[in-house]
C-alpha cells in the first residue's frame, strides 16, 4: 500500500526525482521563450525558474505545484521594461511586487480561490491544455519561429497563431517530424507497458529527450544535410552568467510608475498562482489541499529573490505543475529538483543541453497538453449539464482568443449568471389543484426572484385563489414582500383571493428590511 506523501517524504524522492527532472526539460525551454516574449534578458528568465525551484517550495504547502516565470505576465512585464526605464530598474518593480504580495497573504486574501467555480477551473485546465497543442505544433515540425515559444495563444502583431500553424506546414523539416513522432510513439509505448511505467528513475521523458538528441547526433554523423540546426534545439546561451542585471534602486524609488506597475504585478500574479493552486488540487491524486494564503507570502517571498537576483516575476505555474503530476511526483521535492537542474544547466551543463531538439521537447509537452484537454473532459462536462458544460466551454473559448485572466473573468461572469438563474428558478414551488394555487417559498427568498415570483402570480386565472406559503423560510426580501402586498392590494380588480401564510407582512409599516 502506497504511504500518504506527507507522512513519510523522503520514502518517495524515488518518485519526485525523476518527476522533478521531467519538469526542469519542460521548464527549460519555456523560461527562454517566455524571457524573450518579455523583452528581458534570457538569463532573467532562467534565474525565475530557479527561484520558482530553490525558494518558493520551502515556505510553500503546495505539494505539487511548481513555480517560474510567467507567461501571462509577458505583456506586462514588456510594457513595463519600456515604460519604467529598463531592465534594472523594472528589477525593482518586481521586488516591490513581492512585499505586496506577502501582505496579501498576511491579510489572508488567499480565501478569494473558493470563488473560482468548478467548471471554470476545468476550462482553465482544458485551454492551457489545447494552448499547447496549438503552440508545440510547429515545433513539431521544425519549425521554431520565436513567436512559439512564449505560452501564449496570440502571435505577433502581425499574424495570429493560426496564421502560423500554417507557416510551420510549408516550413515541414523531416528530421523534426520524425523525432516528435517518435517521442509520441515512445511515451505511449512507456504508459501503456507495466514494466516501463513503473520505472521510477528513467521516467519516460528523460527517455525521450535522449532518443531524440541520440537520433541528432546520428544525424550529424552520417546524414548532416538532414539533421536540426542549432535554430532547432535548445537555445542557453553560451554565455549567461555574463547577462545578470540587478535592481536599480537609486533610479526606480523616486519614479511612481514603479508602485503602479508593483500592484499590477503583486495582483496579476497573486490571481495567476491561486487559480494554478486550485487546479493543481483537484489534479492531486491524494487530494490535498493547499494553504492558499501561504502560497501569496511564499510567492511574495520568491518575487523578492528573482528582483533582488535579477529574474522575471514568478507565479505557479499550471503547465509545470501539471507535468510533476502526470510524471507521478509527490512532494515538494520535485519542484525543489527541477530548480537544481536549472541551476546545474545553467553552470555546468549548457553545452550538453544546446544539444536536445526542441521538436522532442514537443512531443512531451503534446501528451500533456492532450491530458489536459481529453475529449473524456468535455463528454463528463456536457453530461453535468448547461449550467457547467456553458460556463466550462466559455472558459476555454475565451481563454484562446483573450488571455488567461480575461478568460478565467468570463467563466466567472457566465457562471454567475447561471447561478442567478437557479436562485430565480428555484426560490418556490408552486402546486395547482383546481381553481386554487399554493406558492410555497423557499429557505431564501431575495429580490433574484423577484421577476420569476411576479411571472407565476401573474399566469393565475382572475377569479382564482392564490395561497402563498412562507413556511419554510429563514429569510424573505423586502422586495418579495412589497411584490405580495401590491397583489393583495390589486385583488378587488383582479378578483384573485390571495392569502399570505407565515410571512411577517407588518415590517413593511416599520421599516425593517428582511425577516420571516
């Protein structure tokens, strides 16, 4: 029987090892890609995943959720860059970020995740997953256009992403095609054999990315004129170290633009990490729960040290996270051993990684992003019914073509209305038997059923009686009160007899504004 994670950690580093190095080959790539989306130094980039790997963890209680540069903070961080100054003085920014965010946390504003509805949460989950289909197709073939590499659906200014899917078919490279495939072909293969899949340390990923660099090399070898270029693996460049930048104080605390761009960031990232916790959770095979509020300070704190060191703005991030998951990591530890291998790749072993194709990292990131987004998802979110397959597939629709927050801010927006609709559907029932109808409220009755309560008043034939029933309320609207006194006013023309049960009608005299 497998032991809980959190009651004996070090049983499972056989485990969060090999998963932690799974996730530092789908970090690696994507701290680049996103540091240049940013306009910042590849090495700011880097520095963040090292953070997101070294310190955030320590103070975190998310065990399985793994934090780095954030790719939906590549605008901000871009504008930012320019309107501030530069990079050094936008470093401070980033510090500033920090302390608010770790005041969120001590304010306890972690709570607000339990305002993100379920079916929200999935179609954040199922985008992100479609997002990087769409994103690692092109590397799939070969085609490595900058425009791919941060995680975003959008393109340039100029083309939109589909624009260049299309590019990346007429740009087809057979030596790409062939490793991603195989990288596929490879993963399935591990899943679906008991011996492979159990495997702990030669987790299937690894596997992949040497077989592709392995089938390179060959390449080179013996059949130069078709193997990748250095266009197409892995870009670290060679010298890193040589492009750290540190904050500017002396510049950036006398400028206002660095608070206001310090409370966009603390706010964006505080939204980014709590809706990546949330879904990690319900990921979490053991289903823990993770101290929302303790991950704003560990985050805060995390900030501070990528600003202090030169690194992007941090969050939690899903596509990592959800990669530690289906590569079976358990604790903390994973996302601590992927910061070691970012760090020991960026001191010791940049040339060996210059050398993986990014068309094998593909294949990786394309089963995950299918996980994601399994047909199975949407089929069990159509079954639950409109009132979460709507607000579920809005999510996923707006998050393509907007951006994650604004997606996420939809789904809520949609689901709200959904639930509106309930509270007015639901707030009585009502029963006919023969010329006389029985309104009977429910626990809550508020102003929401306003117009459903006047709608079914309305629908009763003049002449007929009418009993409303507040029996079974805590709480009736005043609103719902004056509605039934307008029509008990109303009968000498309408003919109906209404006849109000359990309601306390006398609070409308005295000014009292709820009560049954």
């Amino acid at each position: 029987m497998t032991h809980h994670p959190e009651h004996k950690p070090l049983a499972h580093l056989r485990a969060d090892i090999p998963s932690g190095l799974v996730v530092f080959l789908v970090a690696l790539p994507l701290c680049l890609g996103i540091a240049l989306a940013s306009g910042a130094p590849p090495i700011g980039g880097l520095i963040a995943g090292i953070v997101g790997g070294l310190v955030v963890p320590w103070i975190s209680g998310s065990p399985l959720s793994v934090s780095g540069p954030a790719a939906g903070l590549t605008a901000i961080v871009a504008a930012g860059i320019t309107s501030v100054g530069g990079y050094e003085v936008f470093l401070v920014a980033v510090v500033v970020s920090g302390i608010l965010q770790m005041l969120f946390g001590f304010l306890r504003l972690g709570m607000i995740s339990v305002l993100f509805p379920s079916g929200v949460i999935k179609g954040m989950l199922a985008a992100i997953g479609l997002i990087l289909i769409l994103k690692q197709l092109p590397h799939a073939v070969g085609y490595d256009h900058e425009a791919f590499l941060s995680f975003t659906f959008q393109g340039t200014k100029d083309e939109n992403t589909f624009q260049l899917l299309i590019h990346a078919v007429r740009a087809f490279r057979p030596a790409a095609a062939g490793i991603c495939v195989l990288s596929v072909l490879l993963l399935i293969l591990w899943q679906r054999s008991p011996r492979l899949s159990s495997s702990r340390w030669l987790p299937s990923a690894l596997a992949v990315v040497v077989s592709g660099t392995l089938i390179n090399e060959a390449l080179l070898l013996w059949a130069k004129p078709h193997a990748l270029e250095a266009s197409h693996l892995v870009n670290i460049p060679l010298d890193v170290l040589g492009g750290l930048k540190f904050p500017d104080f002396a510049k950036a605390l006398s400028n206002p633009k660095i608070y206001t761009l310090a409370l966009t960031i603390a706010i964006v990232a505080s939204l980014e990490t709590l809706l990546c916790i949330e879904a990690v959770d319900k990921l979490d095979p053991w289903r823990r729960q993770s101290p929302k509020s303790r991950e704003l300070i560990a985050q805060g704190l995390g900030q501070i040290a990528a600003g202090l060191l030169g690194g992007l703005p941090i969050t939690s991030v899903i596509v990592r996270s959800s990669a530690n998951v289906n590569a079976g990591g358990r604790t903390k530890a994973a996302a601590i051993v992927h910061g070691v291998f970012l760090l020991a790749a960026v001191l010791l072993l940049g040339g060996l990684m210059r050398r993986i194709p990014l068309s094998a990292l593909a294949g990786v990131l394309l089963t995950v992003g299918f996980k994601l987004a399994h047909p199975r998802t949407f089929a069990a979110m159509y079954r639950a019914g409109w009132d979460q397959f709507v607000p579920f597939t809005s999510t996923v629709i707006a998050i393509l073509f907007t951006d994650l927050l604004k997606g996420i801010g939809v789904g809520i927006v949609i689901g709200i209305v959904f639930v509106l609709r309930a509270n007015m559907r639901g707030a009585f029932d009502s029963e006919k038997d023969g010329n006389v109808t029985t309104i009977t409220l429910s626990d809550n009755v508020s102003f929401l059923s306003k117009w459903a309560l006047a709608k079914a008043l309305d629908a009763i034939p003049d002449g007929d009686r009418v009993v409303v029933d507040g029996a079974r309320s805590k709480w009736i609207d005043r609103d719902i009160k004056e509605l039934l006194a307008s029509y008990q006013a109303a009968q000498p023309i309408t003919g109906i007899e209404i006849e109000i049960k359990n309601v306390r009608m006398s609070d409308l005299d005295d000014g009292d504004t709820g009560g049954h």
